[in-house]
C-alpha cells in the first residue's frame, strides 16, 4: 500500500515541477519580449520627436 502513495507521489511532484518550470519559462519569454517591445516603443518614440523638432524649424522659419 505505501508504494502505491511512494509511486504517485512521485508523479504528482513530477507534474508539479513541471509545471512550475514551464511557468517560469514562460515569464522569462514574457519579459524578453516585453524588453523588445519597450526597445522598439522607444525608437518610436524616437523618431517621432524628431519630426516634432524638424516641422518646429521649419515652423520658426517662416514669419507670420
């Protein structure tokens, strides 16, 4: 009877543990891609304050 629990038992710590590493692999694909995405939101934002300072001279250019 107590290999039948010895037995099992195992495989519910197995199937934990699994779990729980597939978790955290999953988190840590999670944040890698939340690192790109903030890198390209970034370069983004980049570019579109440059357009922003490239039409404000052009804007003081002209006299109104």
């Amino acid at each position: 009877m107590f290999e039948f629990y010895i037995l099992y038992g195992q495989y519910l710590i197995g199937f934990l543990a699994g779990i729980f590493l597939g978790l955290l692999i999953l988190l840590i694909y999670d944040h890698k891609k939340d690192k790109a995405f903030a890198k390209q939101l970034v370069e983004v934002e980049r570019e579109y304050n440059a357009e922003i300072v490239y039409l404000q001279k052009q804007l003081g250019k002209w006299d109104f």
